[in-house]
C-alpha cells in the first residue's frame, strides 16, 4: 500500500509520514501543491492526504485538476479549522474525506484505511460478518453464533458501519458522521450511550466491541 | 500657544461671524444712505421746480413785468436768495437778479437761454455748498433760469455717515465678542469630549465617559454614541480580561492532570499495562482541552460578532425533530421522555448548523439535569415578530438566584458539580442566539422544571400581493 502525503508544515509532515511507516504504508511525501500533482499523475497511490493550504497550488486545486486527469486515488483533505465550508468545498472538489488541525494520528489512520478498503472492495455484499457475528443488510437479521438478536435502527446501523470496518479502529467522529449523518461534533456521550447498548446486546462477553482509548471503536480485532 | 489659539475652532467661527455680520452691516448701510441721499435730493429738486414753476406762471400771467412784479412783491428770504435770468441761445438776457453772495465766474458763464431740460445743475462753490441752478423753456423762446445756493450733499449727510461708522464699529465689535461668546459655548461639549478621550489615552482609564450634555442636538447625539463606544470597549475588555482568568483557571486543572498521567507512564520500571492506560488518560484530556479550547473559540467569536452565519429561512421544526433524534437512545438510557411540539410550520432567517447546535445544547441541559421518569419538550412557536424555540422539562428547574448566571460561561450550577460537561454549553447557545439577533431567558415550567425560551426576530416581509 502506497501513500502520498502533501504537506507543508514540516512537523505535521513528518508526524504523518513516520506514522504511516510504522503502520505499514509505504509513504511518498510532496511539499508543495505542484511536486504533489506531479507525483500522484506519475505513480498510482492508494490514497493520499492532501493539506488545503499549500504553497504554489493548493490542495482543493490540486486535487480538482488529479480529477480531471481522471486519477481516482481517494483523498482525506487536512485543514487548519473546523468550519462547514471548508468541508463542503473540499468534498465538492474532489475530496473523499475531511478532517481538522488539530488532529489525533489514529483518527487519521482509521479514516485512511476506512478510504483504501472503501476504494478496493467490490460492491458491498448484503451480508456483513466478523467472527460469530452476521448481519444481513437486506432482511436485517443479526446473529451471534447462529442465536437470532433484536437490534434497534440506530444499534442495527452501528453494527453495519463497524463490521465494514471489522479489525479496524474507528473514531467517534466518523461513526457520528456516518451513522447519525452529523457532519459536525456535537460533544456529546450519544455514541457511547449507543454503544454499550449494542455491547449488552451483541457482546455480553466482551470479547468483540473493543474501546480503544483515546481513539474510538474497534470490533472483531481477534476474530 | 498662540497656534492653538488661532486654529481654535470657537475663535475660527466667531471671526467668520464677525465677517458676516459686517457685510451685512455695510449692505444694510449703504443702502440707507442711498436712500436718504435720494429723498433729500428729491425734495431740493421739488422745492427748486416749484420755484422754477412760479416764476414760469408769473411770466405767462403778466410777461417781464410779471416776473418782476413777482419777485419785488415778495420780500422772503427764500426769494431774496434765488437766483433768477431770463435770456435767449443768442446772448440776450431781458432779465437777471444775482442774489448778493453769486460772485461764481462759472455761473457766470452759463450760457443764457439754454434748457438744462429737466436736469438740476449742481456747481459746487465751496466744499459745503452748491450752486443749484433748474430752467424752464418759455413759450416765446425765452428760458427761465432759477437758482439757489443750497448746502451739499456729502456734508448734508456727514453726521450721518459719522453715526454709520460708529454705531457699525460698536455693532461690529460686540458681534464678534458675543459671536466668540457663543461659539465658545457651543463647542464647550467638544472640548469636553477632547479631555475625556485625552484622559482615556494617557492613563487607560475605560471608565472615564463624557458627561452628557443637555438637550438633543448633533453633539448631544456624538457624545452619547462616543459613551457607548466607551461602554462596548470596557465590555470588551472586560469580557476578554474575564475569558482570559476562566481560560487559565479551566486549563489549569486538566493541564494538571495530563502531567501527572504523563509522569505516571514515564515512570521507570513500572508496569507497561499501567504506562499505556496513563498514556490514554493523556490521549483522553488532551481531547477534553481541545474541546474546551473549540467552544470557548466559537463563544468568543459568537460574542465579538465575528461567528460566520449562513443564514437562510428555514422551518424550525426539523432541528427540533433532528436533536430528538440524536439524543434518542440518551434520553431512552435515563428513562425521560422528548416530545417534539412544533404542530405548525415555525419560519426563521437562521444557521441551521449553529441553531441545531443550540438545540442540541439545551436538549441535552435538560437531559442532564432531569431525573428518570421526567419528559422534556421541545416547542416551537410563531410569534408576532419572532419565531420562538421553547425547551421545558419537569426535572428540578433553574433556582432564581441561578437564572442569570447559567448562561454564563464555564459556570457550574450548585446542584450539577458532579455533572460531567464543560460548563459551556448554555453560554454557548446564547452567543449563537444572540449572533442571530436574538435572546434566551429561562423560568419555571408550569408544573415545576426549567423553560428555556429562546426568541429569534423574523424579518418576515410580507407583500400585498392584490388578488384581481
């Protein structure tokens, strides 16, 4: 898996780039917006991480004229503060994914690896599964070890979105955005409230539904 | 010193005055004179005609002999003072009585028989006196000269213009003291306002305000608007000194703890299990410092009028609908019901982002605070004027003694210390309420419970729209 990372800042550049190595990634880095655009039209990355302000061309023009050249790398856009318009544009041109300076590298990390498998796997199954756990999207059925288990929507919807990414962490926020399609924070306890429900429910052991700390959710990370 | 004075504003306006005023004294003198120079000629004139009327009546009664007999009948000083000749274009002169005093060659030389037409002839004799001399064309050919030696104009009219000059000089001196007079007090509230703002730049003190003039005039209006300046800056100010201590009194105690966890996961020798929980303890405060820091941000800006809306009309129900559901599985957990009661389309310029940010807050104020068992509504209502938000529960409510203070920033209530949460939340839907323009109070519930009421101001324009 091959990465590119534009970035200017020095500091968050090489925080970034030393990360994904240590994840596993192989990590190509640009500075600017045009040694960016160069190196993504020359080499077939699995996703890059794209910073909005750059020098020389920035990331939303960048990313926009990769488009345009027809590359479909997916791109997670990085951006100094939160604010509706800033996502909303980066999205418009191009961007696969968005998130705000400051940031916690696991939540990077998780929303790459969300993209990369997003981009490399065929068009979902209708059953999803980890370990004893099944779900089926079409008649929405939920086992556990072939035993039948009643979830509500939201429970139902969770469960869905953490099986997709089954051995992998997922952060609040990307479960807020994709399970409550809140695009925004609203620094609340509901995805905790949600997920011990389903914990009572799919995972009495806790075995399955792992807290990572400090960085989200992770289910079936030993199945 | 001297510079000062003379670029004085008061000195500069009592001059121009002073420059008005004797223009128009000048004006109104001038004209004065004029007229009086002209009615004092025009009588001189009718008196001389009517001499001249006289003679010419006497003349055609009883010819030379008439005119002679007029003029030596009448023994009055006035006719003894006329000068009179009767004569022709070629010389001749039948008749010409010089009063005693006519010795003037050049009254002399005028020439016999000639009508002045209807012309008074001035000949100046002295620089006081004039010769004035009319005529009359007989009807044989003959023309009547009449003539008197009368005081001159200008010195007919020197005390006159002797009186112009002195009442003008009083007059004009005593317009530019009382012009200075006056300007000096209208400016009195500028330089009040100079001081005051001098003050205020030499030694910082925000609490100097001009004090208010009386009245409703243009620098009445300048100085209340510069105290409210003054008013909005010390707010400012304050609110930010005020920040400032909140910031580093909050930051003060999670900073605390994420060192200790820090130091806890550094410590040699221990347990690496325990070094790695102490490190998610730091991951987990680091977070709550951010949070912190994001919505004391968006306060700030909210208050500073600096939040960025993306205002557009919308009905107000769906974000009531849409915090319900978010809070869905929250509420369920502590046993409190959410009823949304919104039975009809409730319009309002507004954010939408920021206002379901709003709600949320509230909602989840609520939710906080209320025991199991109670229920929480959410209203909204069309009033005249405002779209009104009103979320109520039945848990404890607000005390009297707290209903200010709950809106303020990082302020814990007594009952809610033991609450998890920033403190921020209510301070924060009032910035953004207020950034709509709008306001927020809280009271009791009928039946008990808190009832926060948040009213944004329509700018509903309605058209006429005449239906033919």
């Amino acid at each position: 898996m091959r990465v590119l990372v534009v970035e200017d800042d020095p500091k968050i550049a090489s925080f970034v780039v030393r990360g994904l190595k240590q994840a596993g990634y192989a990590v190509d880095h640009a500075s600017d917006g045009d040694t960016g655009l160069a190196l993504a039209e020359s080499t077939d990355f699995d996703a890059a991480v794209v910073d909005i302000m750059l020098p020389s061309l920035d990331g939303l023009s960048m990313v926009r004229r990769l488009r345009a050249a027809r590359k479909p790398v997916p791109v997670l856009f990085l951006s100094a503060r939160s604010s509706v318009d800033d996502r909303v544009r980066g999205l418009q041109s191009g961007g696969d994914d968005y998130l705000t300076k400051p940031f916690a590298f696991s939540e990077l990390l998780a929303r790459i690896q969300a993209l990369i498998r997003r981009a490399t796997h065929s068009p979902e199954a209708t059953r999803l599964s980890a370990g004893d756990v099944t779900l089926d999207l079409v008649t929405r059925e939920v086992t556990r070890g072939g035993d039948r288990i009643e979830l509500q929507p939201r429970e139902f919807s969770l469960l869905a979105y953490l099986l997709r990414h089954a051995g992998r962490p997922v952060s609040k926020a990307m479960i807020l955005e994709h399970v409550w399609d809140y695009s925004f924070d609203p620094q609340t306890n509901v995805v905790d409230v949600v997920v011990s429900r389903l914990r009572a429910k799919i995972d009495p052991e806790r075995r399955r539904l792992e807290t990572v700390r400090g960085v989200g959710y992770i289910f079936g990370r030993h199945a | 010193m001297l510079e000062r004075l003379r670029q004085s504003l008061a000195l500069r306006l009592a001059w121009q005055y002073a420059v008005v005023f004797a223009l128009a004294l000048a004006v109104t003198f001038s004209a004065l004179y004029w007229l009086l120079a002209g009615a004092f000629d025009a009588r001189e004139r009718a008196a001389l005609e009517h001499s001249v009327a006289d003679l010419a009546g006497a003349y055609a009664r009883g010819g030379l002999a008439g005119v002679n007999s007029r003029i030596t009948s009448d023994s009055s000083p006035e006719m003894r003072s006329l000068f009179v000749r009767l004569g022709r274009p070629d010389g001749t002169i039948a008749y010409n009585k010089w009063p005693e005093d006519w010795l003037e060659t050049r009254v002399q030389q005028l020439i016999p028989g000639v009508s002045i037409e209807h012309e008074i002839l001035r000949i100046p004799q002295s620089a006081a006196r004039d010769y004035t001399i009319a005529s009359s064309q007989l009807p044989d050919g003959w023309v009547l000269h009449v003539g008197r030696l009368m005081d001159s104009k200008a010195v007919f009219l020197a005390p006159l213009r002797r009186s112009f000059a002195g009442v003008g000089a009083a007059a004009l001196l005593l317009s530019l003291a009382v012009g200075t007079l006056l300007a000096w007090r209208a400016t009195r509230p500028l330089r009040i306002v100079s001081a005051t703002t001098r003050r205020i730049l030499e030694t910082g003190d925000l609490d100097a305000r001009v004090p208010a003039p009386r009245g409703s005039g243009e620098l009445t209006l300048l100085v209340h608007q510069l105290n409210r300046l003054l008013d909005k800056d010390a707010t400012h100010v304050r609110v930010l000194r005020e920040t400032l201590d909140n910031l580093a009194h909050d930051l003060r105690t999670p900073l605390t703890r994420l060192r200790a966890s820090a130091e806890l996961a550094l410590r040699e020798g221990g347990d690496p299990a325990e070094a790695r929980t102490a490190l998610a303890d730091c991951v987990d405060e680091s977070d709550r410092l951010l949070h912190l820091l994001e919505a004391l941000l968006d306060i700030s800006a909210a208050e500073a009028s600096a939040l960025k809306l993306h205002r557009g009309r919308l009905d107000l129900s769906p974000l009531l609908v849409r915090a319900a559901d978010l809070y869905r599985e929250v509420a369920e957990d502590k046993g409190i019901a959410v009823l949304v009661d919104a039975p009809s389309p409730v319009e309002a310029d507004v954010d939408a982002i920021r206002l379901g940010q709003a709600v949320n807050n509230l909602l989840d104020n609520a939710l906080k605070y209320s025991p199991a068992g109670a229920r929480v509504t959410l209203a909204a209502r069309a009033e005249a004027g405002a779209a009104v938000i009103i979320v109520s529960d039945t848990g404890p409510g607000v005390p009297e003694a707290e209903r200010e203070a709950v809106f303020r920033r990082l302020y814990r209530g007594e009952a809610c210390r033991s609450e998890r949460g920033l403190g921020l939340g209510l301070s924060l839907v009032k910035a953004v309420v207020e950034a709509h323009g709008g306001g927020i109070s809280v009271d009791e519930a009928p039946g008990g419970g808190a009832r926060f009421t948040v009213r944004l101001p329509c700018q509903i324009q309605t058209w006429e729209i005449p239906v033919s």
